[in-house]
C-alpha cells in the first residue's frame, strides 16, 4: 500500500488551525500518509500542531501592516526568506499533494509547490475570498469552500462546496442544557449568554459587557463570558457580587459551553460560525473590523440576511449589544426560528468531503 506524504499548510488564527486539524485526522482515518505542517513562526500552530500529534516547521513570514507602510520593508524580508524556506521543505519532503487553509504562511508553501508540479488543493473559509487563495487559485487542483457564489473569486469549474470541518468534540456531545450549566456553577433553568471574545479578546464586545452586565442579569440572564487573556482583571471587577455570571479567558470545554447557551454573542469568525451552524445556536454577530476585506461583516450578513443571526456592527456595540442580546433572549419564536435557520446551513462532514477531493487529486 502506497504510503502519501501530505503538507498541510496555514494558520495563525484558531479558524485556520481547527479545519487544518480537521482534515489531517480524516486523511490520517482515509490514507496511509506521512502529514508535515507548515505554520508561521511564533503563532499558535507551532503549539497546536504538535500538541495534535503532528510534526510542524514555521516560517518567518508576517501579515503587512496596513496603517504603516514603512513597518512593511520588514515584512517584505521575512517573505522573501519564507519563500526560500518553503523551497527547501518542498524539495526535502516531496509532498505528494499540499493543502492551503489560509493564514500568511500558506502562500509561500503553496506557491514553492505549485511551482514544482506539486497538486495542490486550497479551502476557503470565508464567504469573500482572502488574497493569498486568490493568487493561489489559478494553479490549484481543487478549491474548497463554505459558501455560494465564489465564483465571484475563483474559476467556477475548480470550486467544491464542502463547508468547514470544524472540532469534532463539539457534536459528540450529548450533555443537556441544564447539566452544562451546572458544570459552570450556575442555575440549570435559567437562560443563560454564551460571550466568545476569542483567544485575544474582543475589546469592543468585553467593554460592552463591562459597561452592561448588570443589565443583563438584572433581565434574568447568566452569563458565561470569555474575556480572551488580555480583559480577565476588568470583567472580574466589572461582575463582582453579581450572581449567575462566569468569567473566564479560555474556556476549556467548548462543547459544554455550546450546551449550556441560549443564546450566543460572538466574532463572525468563519469557524466560528461553521460551529454555531452545525450546533443550531442562535447568535448575535459581532464581526472583527481588524481582519482583511472586512470578511467577517461579509460572513455576517451571509447569515444576518437569511434570518439566521442577528447582526450588530462593531462601531454600534458598545450603545446596541446588551439591548440586543436582551431582546433577542427574550423572543421565544425568535430564538427557535433563528435556530431553524443557521441549521438549515449547515454542512455536516466537511472534513470528509474535503478528503474526497483530496483522493481526487492523488489518484489523478
């Protein structure tokens, strides 16, 4: 049996490193291979990855700083060394296929592989494509998305529609909604708020619960807020003496979060939402104005427009999102009909689909 070697690159954000995992443990299920990731030096694949079971190399490169063009000289340096980089993974591993799933070091992996001959196959989490799968898209052998109408971005003929694979712990989880609650100390019968401000911390959102919290329990909510590691002092201050509030960096047990939700708060991250689909939560989006393209307002309205979530800008939040959440918490009909709604987009089995175009590829 013919043994595969199998690059996966990307990374930098959890939404680029969960789907990579993803597709490595369903390729691992499918195929006898030998999987090298390639990440960005000092980001958090070089401790996911490894921590996963899988080797890792991490190149210098750096996303361009687009408020001081001068940082980008900088910059520049680290891409072209990343470039010589990934010539020399290419030519030491010779890969039998690489995967992109995006982040800045996927461009320079990719591109040193298409250049050899190599297949390459590249996914796309969000609904506006990012530049780095836009240059890569011409030479790839298979694009994978989560959305309709890419072909606004990429050649039609090339675009597979498999959605994003996401954690697989996240749906094998059968705990109730009262059990999950009772796991984060709180009443099993109240509603209760899922906040997720990401690994860093949504500042916008964090100070708007700062400023609301006691509004939202006062409306007979709990509240379980992840702060991101940046706002912990703060929101401890801000909750202290109120009942049915946690507040915490990281959350551990996202399964068991997800659970105990009736309602979610939450960045328009692409897997973030690929999650929220695939669990039917009804959510309120906050999308980041920080990321390129401003994809995550795009990823939003995909849903906002459909009556899926309920969508609050980032410059409206600090004045819109206790009402907000309050509202929405409070409407019945509209939780279940929301729920309804982000359901009917989900795509289950992700991953596998991916590994089909993957089998594709190789045995082309």
């Amino acid at each position: 049996m013919k043994k595969y070697k199998i690059l996966i690159s990307g990374g930098g954000t959890g939404g680029h490193i969960f789907p990579a995992l993803s597709i490595a443990n369903a390729l691992k299920k499918r195929l006898n291979a030998d999987i090298l990731f390639v990440g960005a030096d000092n980001r958090m694949e070089m401790e996911r990855v490894p921590a996963a079971g899988y080797p890792i190399k991490g190149l210098p490169v750096a996303g361009f700083n687009r408020k001081n063009l001068l940082k980008n000289i900088g910059v520049l340096l680290k891409l072209r060394k990343s470039i010589r980089m990934a010539r020399n993974i290419i030519d030491e591993f010779q890969p039998d296929i690489a995967i992109g799933v995006g982040g800045y070091c996927s461009g320079p992996t990719l591109k040193a592989a298409q250049r050899k001959g190599i297949p390459t196959l590249i996914q796309e989490q969000n609904s506006y494509a990012g530049v780095t799968n836009k240059l890569l898209a011409k030479k790839a052998g298979k694009i994978c998305v989560a959305y309709n109408d890419m072909e606004r971005f990429f050649p039609a003929e090339k675009i597979v529609l498999t959605g994003n694979p996401i954690r697989k712990d996240l749906l094998n989880n059968d705990l109730s909604p009262a059990d999950a609650r009772r796991r984060f100390g709180l009443d099993p019968n109240k509603p209760t708020v899922l906040i997720i401000g990401g690994s860093l911390g949504a500042l916008t959102v964090n100070e708007s619960l700062e400023n609301g919290i006691k509004r939202l329990t006062d409306a007979g909510l709990q509240v379980i807020w992840q702060t991101g590691k940046n706002f912990g002092n703060r929101a401890k201050i801000a909750a202290k003496g109120l009942k049915g509030v946690v507040v915490t960096p990281f959350i551990s047990d996202m399964s068991a979060a997800y659970a105990a939700a009736t309602l979610v708060a939450s960045r328009a991250g692409a897997g973030s939402i690929s999650e929220l689909e695939l669990l039917g939560l009804p959510v309120i989006l906050i999308p980041s104005p920080n990321v390129a393209e401003d994809h995550q307002t795009k990823n939003a309205l995909a849903l906002s427009e459909r009556g899926a979530a309920v969508l609050v800008r980032d410059v409206d939040a600090r004045d819109k999102l206790i009402d907000e959440i309050i509202r929405v918490a409070g409407d019945e009909e509209l939780l279940h009909s929301m729920s309804r709604a982000i359901s009917d987009l989900a795509m289950p089995d992700s991953d596998e689909k991916i590994v089909d175009e993957v089998m594709t590829l190789l045995n082309h």
